[in-house]
C-alpha cells in the first residue's frame, strides 16, 4: 500500500470544496467532481438510494470515459514455461457509499484511473471524502428544507393577504391555484369543486399553456379517486399518464401530481390539483407536507374571504336600511309638507282674497319643493340599485361613493342631488377633476366645527358665464354661517 500523506494537500483542498455550496445539487456535483480530481478518474457518478427523497437523479462528471484505444495485435510468441501464480489484479472500478446520518444516501462510482487501476490509497481517500460528503448533504438538505418551508410560508401569506382584500370568488380560487402553481414548480395549478351528482370538476385552471381544455373536465362518479378526494384525503401520484386512478382526457399530458384537500372547519370547498410535465422529477415528502399545509392555509383563508364578503353584503345591506328610513323621515315629510303647503294656499286663495301673484309664488315654492323632493328619491332609488360590494362604474354610483365616504368622518349622511343627464352629458376628463374638487369640499367640511348639514349638487344644465354648456358642483355645509364651495367646469 502507498502513502497517502503526499496526497493529503488534494485531499484537504477536496474535502473543503464540497461544503462549499449549501444548495443540494450544487453540493452533489461537487462531491462527484472532487472525488474524479482526487484519484484521476475519468468517469465519476453519484447513484442515490431514494432519488425521491431530494427529487433529484443520479449525478454525473462532465466529462464521459475514454474508450480504450484498440490493442494492437501482437506477433505470436513461442509458448513459455508456467509461471506462478500473481497476486489479485487491483479494481478497475471503485464504489465507495455515502452515509447521511444512519442512511446510505447512495454510492460514489469511480472509473477509468488514467494510470491503471484503483489503490487501496484511492479507496482510502475517497472514504474520507464520502465522509465529509455526508456531512455536506445533510447540512445541505437542511438548508434546502428551510429555503422551501421559507418560501411556502410566503407564499401563503401572500395568498391570505390577497383573499382579505375583496376579491371576488372566481379571482379568489384563481390566485390560490396561481400562487401554488409556482411554488410547487408544477406544470398547473387546478381548483375542482364537486358537483351536484356527486363528481368533481375542475372550475380555475392555472396554467403555462391554454387552459381551454383543462376547465370544466369532470371526474365522474365512481372514479377510483374519487372517494379520497371527497373525503378530503390527499393523493399523491407518481405518474398521472399511467395511474389507472386517473380518468379525465387530460391526464395523459402530466406525471408527478399533488390533488389536496381545501378543507376548513369541516367543510370541504374542493381540491387543489399540482400536476408536473410527465417525465418531470418527482414531489419529494418535504415538498408533499408544504403544500398539504399550503392548502389548509389557503383553505382557511378562503373561509375568512366568504365571511368579510358576507359581512360586507350585511353593511350594504344595512345601508339600505338606512336608506329606506331616510326616505321614510325626509322624503315623506317633504311630500307631507308640502300637501298641508299647497291646500294652505288653496284655503287662502279662496277666503281671504291675496292676489294672483301671492297665490303664484307660494305654489311656486311648492313646485321647488316637490322637484326636490323627487331628486332625492331618485338619488336614494339609484343608490338602492348598486349591486353589493361591488366597485361603482357610473357617475352617480362614485358621487354616492364620495359622499358614503365622508359620513364616516361627519358623522351623517350628505344630501346628494343631480340635475340634468348626468350620466350622458358628464365625461372623463371633467367627471375626474369634479370628483377631485368633492373630495376636496367634503375633507374641508368635515373639518369646521358645528356640521349638522351637508348638501351636494350636480348639476349639467347650468350655463358658465360666458354661455357655454358646463357642469357645476355645489357644496354647502351649515357650519359656523354656512359655506358653499362652487366648482364649475365646461362640458
């Protein structure tokens, strides 16, 4: 046997290259590249145990072994006497195995020594080699595991995040199979619902490709899946192409798969499906525990998404309460007292003689009133028709808006009141700089002491001083001796 103490220096430099790099992969090629360096193999390669354990397969040098070169063909010899027996030929390859704690992760092939065969000093070499290795894959995988826990804990903050902010149902199940989608580095990111035969379909399809096809395919009753996924059990799939549990027309185009449940509070809302490219490397049990956790995270946060919608139709709901009770005390008494106005003036006329032009204006008065009077049921009609938490599109519905949201801060409603044909006669740019100057009249009113009343006008029927058509917009509070700000505009 040689000595090895010559070659400690490769060795040392070998040993330190391998603990190099904490990502997984990086790590293994390292450890084949040092261990070929090291005893000047021309063919190094990594053999794993349980390649679906790191998702990752076999790991190989760069560069492939030599072919030998033909021998030439010798002339023929006399025979020669026996000789005695040699020694055993040394190995032409060498396997040594890797431990990673008390596994073997797998076994580190040597080929193609450029000087002959493998020395018991190579084999010694390596195995220090292959023990340092072990160390640097298990603190890799430690890494790894933390990186993929980091980013899946991000990513369903994200999701939960984007849920609570208002989003609709569709665009709701649409980001939880989008945000998965590439956590997962799955081909798709797939939302089935069941249905009311009892199958399930797929209703959102996140996709690298055109999702046409993927949408509305139905597993059907009876399917041999089926029954773990209504259950709310996770399946998991090696090869979706060839899994005789796989039925749908789509499943051909996909291998590796992850169909989890979207389960809360006992109540299953469907399954999340991430299926990869068929041939693509297979869902390690780390990746499996993230994103069955993923799916319950997002699951709950569904939950919590359809209980602030619901709360959300409450208040609009409860609006219109508010709304209806308006009615009831302003509009109503308005009418009321406008009638007792108009038969005043009638008893009037008729038996005390005032002039036709005293009996003229007070109807006149009467007419304003009842004018009035139908500006605010229409306002408050058109305000009952806003569909629920949805955002306003027209004019009207963003002036109610503007108004809504100063309430808040006064404390009551503003009077709103539109006339002319808003919606027709008012475009953009001026219905954005009119929307400005609201905001900018109602923040100011909420800050002057002693409001009780705020009164808001639209009005598109008002010429501007010089006669052209214009729009202008009237704010008055009753604060201190009452302010009006005027904004006009033309149209």
């Amino acid at each position: 046997m040689h000595d090895p103490v010559h070659r400690l220096p490769s060795l040392l430099e070998a040993v330190l290259s391998v603990g190099t790099d904490l990502e997984l992969r990086a790590t293994l090629q390292h450890i084949v590249d040092a261990a070929a360096e090291l005893t000047e193999a021309r063919y190094a390669a990594l053999d794993m145990t349980d390649p679906g354990r790191d998702g990752l397969r076999g790991i190989r040098t760069a560069q492939r072994p030599e072919p030998p070169e033909p021998p030439e063909r010798p002339e023929p010899l006399e025979p020669l006497e026996p000789l005695e027996p040699l020694e055993p030929l040394e190995p032409l390859e060498l396997v040594v195995p890797i431990h990673v704690d008390d596994e073997v992760f797998g076994d580190l092939r040597l080929a193609g020594k450029r000087d002959g065969p493998f020395t018991d000093e190579d084999e010694q070499l390596v195995r220090v080699l292959a023990t340092q290795a072990g160390i640097a894959i298990g603190n890799a995988r430690l890494y790894e595991t933390a990186r993929q826990r980091e980013r899946w804990i991000e990513g369903a903050a994200a999701v939960t995040t984007a849920l609570l902010s208002g989003e609709s149902a569709a665009d709701a199940l649409m980001t939880v199979a989008e945000r998965a989608r590439r956590l997962a580095e799955a081909s798709a990111g797939v939302i089935l619902q069941p249905t009311e035969d009892g199958g399930m379909e797929i209703v959102t399809a996140s996709t690298l490709d055109d999702p046409g096809d993927i949408v509305g395919t139905v597993i059907e009753p009876g399917s041999p899946v089926l029954e773990q996924l209504l259950g709310g059990e996770p399946v998991f799939i090696d090869d979706s192409a060839t899994d005789p549990r796989m039925t749908t027309h789509v499943r051909h185009r996909f291998g590796p798969n992850m169909m989890l449940p979207l389960r809360a509070g006992g109540r299953l809302l469907g399954t999340l499906a991430l299926p990869r490219r068929r041939g693509g490397r297979p869902y390690t049990a780390v990746e499996r525990l993230l994103a069955t956790q993923f799916a319950s995270q997002a699951a709950l946060a569904l939950v919590h998404a359809e209980a602030q919608h619901s709360r959300e139709r409450l208040a609009v709901y409860e609006d219109r309460d508010r709304i209806a009770r308006d009615l009831h005390d302003l509009v109503v008494q308005r009418l009321f007292a406008t009638g007792m106005m108009l038969e005043s003036t009638q008893r009037r006329s008729a038996g005390t003689g005032d002039t036709d032009k005293d009996v003229h204006a007070m109807l006149g008065r009467a007419v304003d009133e009842l004018q009035s009077t139908i500006q605010e049921v229409r306002t408050a009609i058109f305000a009952l028709q806003q569909p629920p938490a949805d955002a306003p599109t027209t004019f009207r519905g963003k002036v109610l808006r503007e108004a809504a949201g100063a309430a808040a801060v006064l404390g009551f409603q503003p009077s709103t009141r539109f006339t002319g044909a808003v919606e027709n006669r008012l475009a953009e740019p001026v219905a954005g700089r009119l929307l400005t100057a609201l905001r900018r009249a109602l923040a100011a009113a909420s800050r002057r002491a002693g409001v009780s009343r705020v009164e808001i006008t639209v009005d598109v029927t008002a010429p501007l001083p010089d006669g052209r058509p214009g729009v202008r917009l009237t704010v008055f509070d009753d604060g201190g001796e009452g302010t009006t700000v005027t904004w006009q505009s033309p149209l």
